[in-house]
C-alpha cells in the first residue's frame, strides 16, 4: 500500500473476496459488475445456487457465466457439499479449476436446505479433498434447536467442537470458518493449526445485534453479535493474524424480499466493499494492516500470487452510497426491482477513483 | 376456573391485562374494542402516546376516550414520568384515580425519547407515590451503548441493578418490572421483597430471538431472547409464583410500519390474548396455574377486588387467527391501513365461545 504523504489518496491491489453470493439470473448479472466497481478482482463466488452446484461440470459452466460478466475477475469456484461429491468427483472437480467446497449445515441460511446433517458421512470425501489439495468452507453454524438450548446467537459457538474435530481428523486440509462473528471463534481459530483460516465480513465489523434488529437490510445469517464479539474481531484484524482476511458474505436480495412480512437474510457489500474497508480500517488506526486482510493474507492461503497486477486508488473523497440499484433487465424507478446496499444513503469518507 | 368433565370448554373470570397500549386515534378506536375480544375487561393502559400522558388531567381526559370505546372495560390509568410529576402532581394524580406512573429510560422503545436518564431525580416523586400507594412501572432496560457493552441482549439484565436500588430505597412503593424476558429478571424479581411484581407477555412466553430474527411482526423491545430465558418465564409461570402476572405488551403498529426499512417494535396480541394463554398454559400442563397469571395475581397486587364480575368460556374450538385488521376509517382491502397480529394465520386451539 502506499500513501501520499497527506492521506489524502491511497493505493492498493486490486483486492480479493473469499466469500461472495452473485447469484444467478438477472441478480447475477447486476451484481457481478459491481465487484470490479467494489475494488475486487478475486473473488470466491458461492455455490448456494437453485439448484445448487453439486457436480464439478456444473461449477464450470457457472463459472463461464460469471466470466461473460466480468472478464477481468478472477473468479474462485466451489461446489456444495453433497452425496454426488464422491472421492472422484472430487478429483475431477480438482482437475477442473474448482478451488473449494462450501459445507452449509441444514437449514442456517439462504438455500441451505440441501445442507449437511452429518459431517462424519462426509469423512471419505474431506479425505479426498485433502488429497487434492482442495479448500473446505464452513458456514459454522449448528442449526437452531431451542429442546437443546441452541439459538442463532450460539450458534456459531456450538459449531466450534466440530471445526476442531474436522481439523484434528485431517490436519492438512486446509479449512476456513467464514462469516465469524463472535469471539470465541476468534479465538477458536487463532488456537488452530495453520491450514485453519477465518474469514470475515465488512458488515460484521460494522454492526452489531442493535443494528439489525428492526432494519432487515442488516439482517443476515450469522447474526450480528455483541458489541463485546464486535471488538474481538476488530481486534484480530488490527493485530494483523494472517489467517484472518476478507470475505464479504455480499448476499444480494431484491428489495421487496428485504423488506416484507420475512426479510430474507444477507446483506450487500459487494458496491462499496473497499470503501468501507479503508474507511474502518483509517477509524480504527490501522491502515498498515489493510493490505494483508484486504488481499495477501487470504491469497497467501488460497495459493495465489501473492500480488495480482494492477491497482485501485482511493481518494478521500466522500461518497454517499446509492438508495438502491435496479435489477438488469427490471424497469428503471419504483416499479423496478431493486437491491438495497449496505450503508445506503450514508456517506462513506472513501472512494475509488482511479483503476489501473 | 371450571372446566368440564372431558376438558372441552374452560371458565375463568374475565381476565386482567396489567400492561397493554391502546394509542390514540384510528388505531385507538380499532384496538380498544378488541380488549373484551380478547378475554380481557381490566387493562392497565400506556401513557407513550404523542405527546405523552404527562399530566393528571390528560391521563383522566385519556381514560374517558377509552371508555367510551369499551364502556365494560376497567381501564387503569398511567402517567409517564417526566419532570411535570412533583409531589403535588403526584397527589392530584392519586385523588383523580390514576394508578400508576410509567418509567421508560430514554430510547429505548416505541414514543421513549421523552425517557429517564437519570433516576435518582426522580427520587421525591417516587417517595410522593410511595405514600400516596401508587405503583411505579419500569420499562426494565438500559439505553445500548456499545462502548459500556450494552446491548438489546443484556439490557434487561444491566438494569436490574437499578430495580434493586429502587426498591431498597423505597421498600413501601409498590414497583412492576414490566414484560421481563430473561432469566436474570425472573431471578431477581423472585428475591426481592412483596412489593416488587413482575408482568410477562404472552408473546415472550411463545417466542426466542430465533422468531423475531427476519420476522417483524414478532420484533419488540424487550427482544425476545434465549431458549434458556424463555425457559425460565415458563417455569416461574408455572410454579404459580403470585407477584408474577400477565401484561401482555399488546403493542400495535400499523401493518406498513411493521414492514418497511424500518420494521417499528411491538406485538399485537390483544384480540387473541386469552386463547394465547389457555393453549399455551395447556400445553405446558399447567391450567390449574392459569387463573392467578391471567387474574388473581395481578388483581391482588394492584389492590383490585379478586374476582372481576362475569366470566368467560372457552372452547376447545380450535381458530385461525386473522390475516390482519382493518383499522378504524380506513377503506376496507388491501389499500386500507391494517394491523396484522400476532400468529396470523395460524391455528390456535381454543377459543372464546360465551361471555358473561
């Protein structure tokens, strides 16, 4: 990163995101621009599509619509974990370019209901995986079950005994718990071998519990925590831990799903994305760690070069982040579809303005 | 309580409701007609309108509306604490009839902007109440302030701290911690002295932070919390502790500010309330407790004549709860204002089949 001498712009690599929803359909084709716009050319798209991409044939084919979209992206392919993922179809997805595979235990989020019940039925196939040097993605979550006193507030901590047991059963698969949201997977992960990695979201580091109760378009799975969770990753970004780094969990949904009688859960980064971060990272005093988490840390772990070419500049240059965006092909104004930001109508103090 | 031989139909006396708003205007005159639907002919009414009840004569202009709209009801009037209550207001209050004075710390629900920051101000006018026997409701929360590490899930815990100062200040002052949702209220109500009661919703006994998070017509201050908390609102309910009672919060909103960008907090559970209560209390084997919750217990500890006169009778005839209402002057469809209750559109097992 370098910095003119009076911070007024700073310029950084392109930057990477470990965790992003483009959807598909005319959603996939209003987002996927926006991750350049966002300062993003690496990006980690995920598979919980409908149908969800099971089979490596299909993630290839997805990946080739996501390309047309965005030809300078560098896009990073996953399937969701499901029976046909046989130790061979493990291999052949390895063999195709397919980077990781995304574990939704049932029922957590946006399309899990396909999800895992049972992680020891998977044992065969996360052996494969870490025979082909294959990436495993965690949405850490036990599903809600009030007869057992798990709630979507402990639920991430109840998932942790199985994070260390998958990482225990095969050390040299390299895992990451994504979306962390609370301290004890801060310090879970921390307390773990080095092929275990965290991602974390912008919005986790903005927003806590009082932020999304009452205001659906902060409501996402996990849920926001406690001001005390909050400060821990906070923390562990300041300190600069290699094994934290960016993945938005951007998860665009129209407007009218946001806001209705059951919003859905996901909130959209992807626009603004390094906006926000220079813009936290500036507040809380730590730009010289920026780079690392916005980019190399997670490079680093995903066996990319460590430095994609090119560059972004941001300048200090307030920018209020648009009311919404209208969905391809919807018609333009309030009869169209929409997608509603993070932040909307709120004036970040950074912005992108200049791409080389 | 009679119930018949094969326990299809159950008589209680009409029931109490010691926490319930009933606003003003259209909604006013849409909601109070509802309280005798919902079982209930004694209601303890909110002083949070706009602008809020302040004055002895605007609380009894206030109850003469509400009468008028339910002319069977006992409406027990409110203040809202504001520096308007001196000692002497205290005393004009008392000798008009007015029961009790509400508490809200500042901002930390519907109309609380015109809250508490400071208690201990308060102090000569709770020692006025105190000799004059009112009863002082406290909107048990602390504002959030994520630097002290407050929030929406430990405010209700971080302010019993307050209710013990309080009542060991002014150990005559009969005080209500109103719609508790944690284990640590009920645990701290439970040790303090005769003088300190404790209401609970009938949506805190049904609900965990699992139901409100993406629902906004199950979203209200207090959220609801733990299954472990909930837990413990069921049990002392169960137990038939006497200085805990029924205050249901029934808090309506129209259905367009339930369901926007941002959903306001409240419950609306007054036309449904006593079926609510003898389904749940059935399923938790426990109606033999039901009358000293939805009655007696409130009734004593407010110095009301134990039996109202009347009954009610309910059926096990099982309904479906409405969509929504139409309120009051509004056309009558999909263009007009509506409330939408609490479980529309489900089935509840009994209902109130005869009135006396």
């Amino acid at each position: 990163m370098t910095t003119n001498t009076d911070a007024t712009t700073i310029t950084l690599p392109w930057a990477s995101d470990f965790h992003c929803h483009l959807r598909q359909g005319p959603m996939m084709e209003t987002v996927t621009p926006m991750v350049e716009q966002g300062g993003v050319r690496t990006v980690l798209a995920m598979p919980n599509l409908t149908p969800p991409l099971t089979t490596a044939d299909m993630a290839v084919e997805y990946g080739k619509s996501l390309q047309k979209l965005a030809p300078d992206v560098h896009f990073i392919l996953t399937l969701y974990l499901n029976p046909k993922l046989t130790p061979d179809e493990i291999k052949k997805a390895a063999a195709s370019g397919i980077t990781a595979v995304k574990v939704y235990p049932s029922g957590v989020t946006t399309n899990s209901e396909w999800g895992v019940l049972d992680f020891k039925a998977y044992y065969p196939t996360f052996s494969a995986m870490q025979d082909a040097g294959m990436v495993l993605c965690l949405h850490g979550e036990c599903p809600s079950d009030a007869s057992k006193g798990i709630c979507i507030l402990n639920a991430e901590e109840r998932f942790l005994s199985t994070l260390r047991e998958l990482h225990q059963e095969f050390p040299r698969l390299r895992i990451v718990l994504e979306h962390a949201t609370t301290k004890a997977a801060v310090d879970c992960v921390k307390s773990l071998g080095e092929t275990v990695a965290c991602t974390i979201t912008a919005h986790h580091l903005y927003i806590t519990i009082d932020d999304w109760a009452g205001h659906p378009h902060h409501f996402c799975k996990p849920v926001a925590k406690y001001p005390h969770d909050r400060d821990a990753l906070r923390e562990v970004v300041k300190s600069g831990h290699p094994r934290f780094f960016l993945g938005s969990d951007s998860a665009p949904h129209p407007r009218s799903a946001k806001q209705g009688e059951k919003p859905a859960a996901g909130v959209f980064t992807t626009p603004v994305l390094i906006p926000l971060m220079v813009s936290l990272f500036e507040s809380m005093g730590c730009l010289d760690k920026l780079e690392g988490f916005i980019s190399s840390h997670g490079r680093k772990f995903y066996g990319l070069s460590e430095k994609p070419s090119g560059s972004i500049t941001l300048t200090r240059a307030p920018f209020k982040v648009p009311t919404m965006y209208t969905i391809a092909g919807s018609d333009q104004g309030d009869g169209g579809a929409t997608v509603v930001p993070f932040m909307a109508e709120t004036e970040i103090p950074w912005s992108i303005t200049r791409t080389e």
